[in-house]
C-alpha cells in the first residue's frame, strides 16, 4: 500500500486548521477570500479602497498577490500574451506589483480594520517577504499546483497553504499533497477553472467532491473565476470550506481580471448565502421535532366514509384516509384493515377506532 493510501485511510476526523483567529474546515461555517490580486493596478491607494470596500461589505480574508517581477518571470514572458490582456504578462505584472513598503502598508491597513491579510507568492524572493510580514497562511495559485520546488519552499515555514488546482489533474496535484503532509502543514485544496471569465459549463463542481475523495485530510473549496455567485454557492452544498473570487469596488475600473470580479453588493450576498447553505446542508432524512405541529394535521388516519353496522366488512367503499393524524389507525393500518369486521356501530366522517374493530391490529 502506498504512503499516500495509507494517509488518506487514516483519515476520520473532519479536515480543519486555523488561518489567524478564523477556524476553516468541515464544521465551519465557510469563508469568503475576497482576492484583490492586481486589481489595484499598482496603486496602493486603490488597493486600500478596495480592502476597506470588501470589509465593510463583510469579507474576513483580504487576498493579495505579491510580484516580484526579477525573480519571478524570464525574459521569455515579455512575449507571452494571456488569453486576457492584449500586452504581456511580464508588462501586466510590471506595472501591477505593489512595492514591499506598499504592500506593508495594505497588510497593516487591513489588519487595522479587523481583516486577515494573506498574499499568494510568484517566486522564493516574494515568498522571503511574506515571511517577513509574518504573514498566517500561503495561497498558491493555479500556475504554482505543480510547481513543486516552489511548494517544497513555502511547505518549509509551517504555515498553512492554500493551494488552487486549475489547470491540473488528481494526478498532478498529489504529489504537492505529499510535500505538505511531509511538511506537516495543514491545507486546503480550491478547485478552479483558468478561464476568464469560466463559463458554466467549464466549472464543473463535481471536481469538488473528487478533490475531498482523493483528499480527505484536506479542506476543499472552489476559487471561481465565474461572473455570478452562483457555482461558490453550490460548491458550499457539496461540502466546500473556501470561496475564492477577486474583487474590486467598482467594475468601472480597469483590469484584465475586473471582468470576473465581485463587487461589494455581490460579496455580501455570497457571504450570506454561502452562510445559509452551510446552515442548511447535512442531516438526516426523517422527521424533525420541529415538524410535530405539522404532522398533527397533515398526515392521515383511517376514516368512516358512510355510517357502519356491527358485524360489517370494511372496504373502500366505507373506510378511507384523511387528515388529520393521530387517529388510532393511520394510513399505513389501511391495507390491512380491509376485510376486517366492525363490533360496534360506526358514524361517518370520524376516526376509526381500535375499541370498534372485531380484530383490532397492532
């Protein structure tokens, strides 16, 4: 049996870790990243608005992305144009990176407002200064799911790692798996289509419940790259922890990733419904004690439909079910009273009664 089998049996109590003073996981209530990235454009002004908008509409984790351009992209990448933008990724990021006095700064603003400041790091130098920051979680993009050496890195620091994996496989995800559990760093795995925006039919939730099988020691989300709320909000009834969209306080700005942005009014409203569907999921099929008044006047009971004589047979034609429960026979004593007898007499349109049946059944 492989190292990694073993791991995932050993599996039985619900996967959860701490992110600052927020609990994540199975039995939590899930969490929203509001992840700013580079909508700021490079202004740490605009960075700060967008931070102060994602909390006072109820965001708890204020995601950045820390770019340091030199040691993290070849000169290969002023050639390279996503699928996005109409200029290269080297420019993009370029003109996008925040300076580390910068980023200090939006750290420390948004933990002045009572948020938690996490940043997904590009490279060693970028992961060296988040160290500096003292920062209480990693997030590794989709890009870096493979980027095993990088991964080997930040797994060395001990702190817990948030992982998306768009753009891989089961397969290719499992061995950063096994560097975190060697590591012994708790972690969390965010389903997520490369694609913006995604459309519906490319999000494909079912990789949700594939992740948490192949993964049970992981916390499972969904990092979304949709233009609705909607695929974070089923990802939540299927047993997601994280929800992950970028954000911005205006979709009037500029940015290649604006287009599948949430706004304010949209955040909240994903905070909010993700909560209720929390609330509302798991359980067991049978009734509820809180039904009791219900099932008093919704359920059936066995009911005299004409008058009955002693000694006569019930049938369909006398005997039949309606509301409300509680009477001594319920609908399902009616099969195996027809054919019985009565001892008494009988008025239509009561309860059948136990005392007036020949031979009472139990």
């Amino acid at each position: 049996m492989s190292n990694s089998t073993m791991n995932d049996l050993r599996v039985k109590e619900p996967a959860e870790f701490k992110i600052s003073h927020r609990m994540i996981g199975d039995n939590h209530p899930p969490v929203v990243i509001a992840e700013i990235g580079i909508n700021h454009e490079g202004s740490i002004e605009t960075a700060i608005a967008m931070a102060d908008a994602a909390i006072d509409a109820g965001a708890e984790i204020i995601k950045h992305q820390t770019h340091i351009i030199e040691d993290e992209m070849s000169n290969e990448a002023k050639l390279v144009i996503p699928g996005n933008a109409d200029i290269s990724i080297y420019e993009i990021m370029e003109r996008c990176a925040l300076s580390e006095g910068d980023e200090w700064r939006l750290m420390q603003h948004v933990k002045q407002r009572g948020g938690i400041f996490i940043s997904t790091p590009f490279s060693r130098a970028a992961v060296d200064r988040l160290v500096k920051f003292d920062i209480p979680a990693f997030k590794i993009g989709s890009g870096e799911c493979n980027n095993y050496p990088l991964i080997k890195y930040i797994a060395s620091f001990g702190k817990p790692v948030i992982i998306s994996t768009g753009m891989n496989t089961i397969e290719t995800v499992r061995p950063s798996v096994e560097i975190l559990r060697r590591a012994k760093v708790p972690f969390a795995l965010l389903h997520c289509t490369n694609v913006y925006p995604t459309p519906p039919n490319l999000v494909r939730l079912g990789a949700i419940t594939l992740l948490k099988d192949a993964f049970p020691d992981a916390v499972i989300g969904l990092s979304d790259h949709t233009i609705t709320s909607y695929p974070c909000l089923g990802a939540v009834a299927l047993g997601g922890s994280i929800l992950e969209r970028h954000f911005t306080d205006s979709k009037d700005r500029p940015g290649p990733d604006i287009v599948c942005s949430m706004d304010p009014e949209e955040l909240s409203g994903l905070i909010e419904g993700a909560n209720i569907i929390f609330t509302a999921r798991g359980g067991e099929k049978k009734a509820v004690e809180a039904e009791a008044p219900t099932i008093a006047f919704a359920f059936a009971s066995v009911v005299a439909i004409k008058d009955i004589a002693p000694g006569e047979v019930l049938s369909e034609r006398n005997i039949w079910v309606k509301r409300p429960g509680g009477g001594d026979f319920s609908a399902l004593d009616f099969e195996d009273l027809l054919g019985q007898t009565v001892s008494t007499y009988v008025r239509k349109g009561f309860q059948l009664k136990r005392s007036e049946v020949t031979k009472s059944i139990i």
